[in-house]
C-alpha cells in the first residue's frame, strides 16, 4: 500500500503531498478540504490532471481516519484529490526531500529558521526591501517605500529539483547577486491578477 | 575533507575529496569545471551555517562547495 508523505502546506490552505510506495510512487497531489480556497485549486491546475488508483485511495481512506478528531484540516478523503504531477516529476521521492529540507535549514539564520519552520516560508533581506520564500511562483517583494511585487523566478529546470532545494537555489542567488535575481524575474504588483511582466523589476 | 554538493533530483549528490589525495582533488577539479561548463553556479560556505560566496574557481581547501542552477523568470 503507499502512504502520503507531507511536503508542503500550501497558500489558501491546501497539502502538498508526495506517493510513496504503490503503483503511483514518485507522484504529487495537492489535496483541498471542504474549505480550501481558490489559490489552493490554481496550484492544483498547475499540476495537472488528476488520476489516481486503488492504492492511493486507500491510503487516503487511512489518513482521514487519523485526521478524525485532529484540529489539523489535513486531508478528507479521495473525492478531494485535485490533481497529480505529470511522470517527469517522479524522481521527487521522500529521501530527496529529507536530503534538501536538511540542506536548506542548514544555510538559514536563526529568525529564517524559525519562520520557515512555522510559516514555511522566511524573507531574504536585500539592499531596498526583502524577499519572502516559500511560495512557489509567488515570491513576496516587499520594498522599504511600501510597494509590493509578486516575482517568479525559478532555476532552470525546476520541475526535476525536490522543492526544498528550489529555495536553496533561489537563496544562495538572491544572498549573492540580487541585482541579478530582479533582472531575470517575471512580476506584478502583489495581490494583482494581471499579467505578469518581464523583468527586470523596478527597485525601490 | 572537502564536499561538493550538486543539487538535483535526488536532494544532493555529494563528491568528497582530501586534499592530500591527489586523484580524489583532480577529480573534483575536473568536476568543478565541468559543472562551470554546464552554466552552473558554485557557492562556498566559510565559517558560519550561513555565509556563502560566489567562487569561479575550485579550492581544494574549500569545506563545503554547493552547485546550484542559473535562475530564470517562471
């Protein structure tokens, strides 16, 4: 049987989860609860279509059973499956995670760490402002006059990274060259719908 | 003993050396360009968990090297 292994919780309240184990080991899925927003169902789209076996559906049934009685809105069984990643993102098992979540933690300070251990997600400070990350595609810019940008900056070929080291790779990079960072970045203003815009960002 | 981490699918994959180890250093030197080569980046963490510089060429007295990917607009 496989079991779910947690891996990130996701903006508007959703689980991020990997298969472990079955016919569907290596495959992503976003499970959303009855209450689970909009952002959570665009992360979902993101993924793919949804597509799931036996196996998986068991495992669920199993974790609803534990979550009964639990505060944590976790997972409520099968019929809230929202997506799965397509099979070039298998290679994301749960070792490769523990891997990147060690190496990441090791390179943060002290208030990063505690901030990415209960927001999952810490701010990078740079020279007008910082950047938050933990979102994927949804970097936080916050500059030190008041504006926002939503930024999307990602390595190359980010789908065959864990996601952990995804931050690793956008950490080291912002830590050393942020000019560079903004002038790559896709952004919008933060909390907008429009269109993202090319790069580079305006800087404070 | 010197570690080079190279970020990929499976978290890191780690390549060791010791400095008085003449094929284990040029192997990791060999390596270090290689990775150049490829368009990636390579990092050195000094002294504490959280400072690390750009470095472009190997140091076999480096203690830890961590090699990342260029970065793009998503």
């Amino acid at each position: 049987m496989a079991s779910l292994q947690p891996l990130e919780e996701l903006p508007g309240s959703g689980l991020l989860v990997e298969v472990v184990g079955g016919d569907h080991d290596g495959e992503l899925l976003v499970l959303v609860s009855e209450r689970r927003g909009s952002r959570c169902r665009q992360a979902a789209d993101l993924l793919g279509p949804c597509e799931i076996g036996d196996d998986v559906r068991a495992t669920l049934a199993l974790v609803e059973s534990d979550c009964r009685g639990s505060s944590r809105d976790v997972a409520r069984g099968p019929g809230r499956i929202r997506a799965r990643r397509p099979s070039a993102t298998r290679a994301r098992s749960a070792p490769s995670q523990t891997a990147a979540r060690w190496l990441l933690e090791s390179l943060l300070d002290e208030a990063q760490l505690a901030s990415w251990r209960d927001r999952g997600r810490f701010e990078v400070p740079v020279p007008d402002g910082t950047v938050e990350l933990g979102e994927l595609y949804n970097l936080r810019y916050r500059r030190h006059d008041g504006r926002e940008f939503a930024l999307c900056v990602v390595p190359s070929s980010h789908a065959s990274l864990p996601l952990d080291d995804i931050w690793t790779n956008l950490l080291l990079m912002l830590r050393s060259d942020p000019e560079r960072f903004f002038a790559v970045a896709n952004y919008r203003e933060y909390g907008s719908f429009g269109a993202l815009l090319p790069g580079p960002v305006p800087r404070g | 003993m010197g570690v080079m981490r190279i970020l990929d699918s499976s978290g890191d994959t780690k390549v060791l050396w010791e400095v008085d180890d003449d094929e284990a250093l040029a192997r990791a030197a060999s390596l270090f360009d290689e990775l150049s080569t490829e368009g990636k980046l390579a990092f050195e963490r000094k002294g504490s968990q959280t400072e690390t510089s750009r470095i472009r060429e190997f140091d076999p007295d480096a203690e830890e090297i961590i090699w990342v990917r260029p970065i793009q607009g998503g």
